[in-house]
C-alpha cells in the first residue's frame, strides 16, 4: 500500500540574508536549531512507535525500512539509521540483561 504523497513541500520562507542585523541572525540560528532538534525528536518517536506497532506489516510493507523508503523518500541506508537510532536502548538493554544471565550461570 503505497501512502505518500506527490505534492510538493511548502518552500522554506528565507528572510533576506544579506539585510539581516547579526543580532537576528543569531537568534535565527538558535531557533532553527532548536526547532530542528524537536523535529528529530519528533521523529525518532514516530519511527519508534510505528517499529512497534508493527506498522509496516499491517500496511502492506516488507519492514519498516521499506515503509520509510515509500513513505518518506528516503534511502534504504537512512531508513536503517533512524530505526536503529529510534531504539537503542531496547538492545543495549537486552545485552546487559544477557550479560548478567551470563554471569549468573
């Protein structure tokens, strides 16, 4: 099931560089930073959720790689990243627990 759409972005609002003071164009930076940051938090749980849901595979998906590539038109390459980077603490805690069944025995 393909969900995506085929319309264009809404173009970025660019201010005029050039006329900017330095004051607003830090404080440009810093908002844009900070808006980029809750974006990618944003994401990262979406991706997360949807991984746990088992989204794909209720949508007509292979995996969650191949929904984001559909999805998001991106590469098969960053889809692998933000699934991986959505839950790293799900394995990091699943080898300490191995480790410690590990020692225990």
């Amino acid at each position: 099931m393909t969900i995506h759409s085929t319309a264009p972005a809404p173009a970025a609002r660019t201010p005029g560089w050039p006329e900017l003071a330095d004051v607003d164009l830090l404080r440009i930076l810093v908002e844009t930073e900070r808006r980029r940051r809750r974006l990618d938090a944003a994401m990262h749980a979406a991706v997360a959720e949807a991984e746990r849901r088992g989204l794909a595979a209720d949508t007509g998906y292979r995996d969650t790689v191949e929904l984001l590539t559909d999805l998001l038109r991106i590469s098969a390459q960053e889809a692998r990243r933000r699934i991986e980077s959505a839950a790293p603490q799900i394995r990091s805690r699943t080898r300490k627990v191995w480790k410690v069944l590990a020692t225990a025995s």
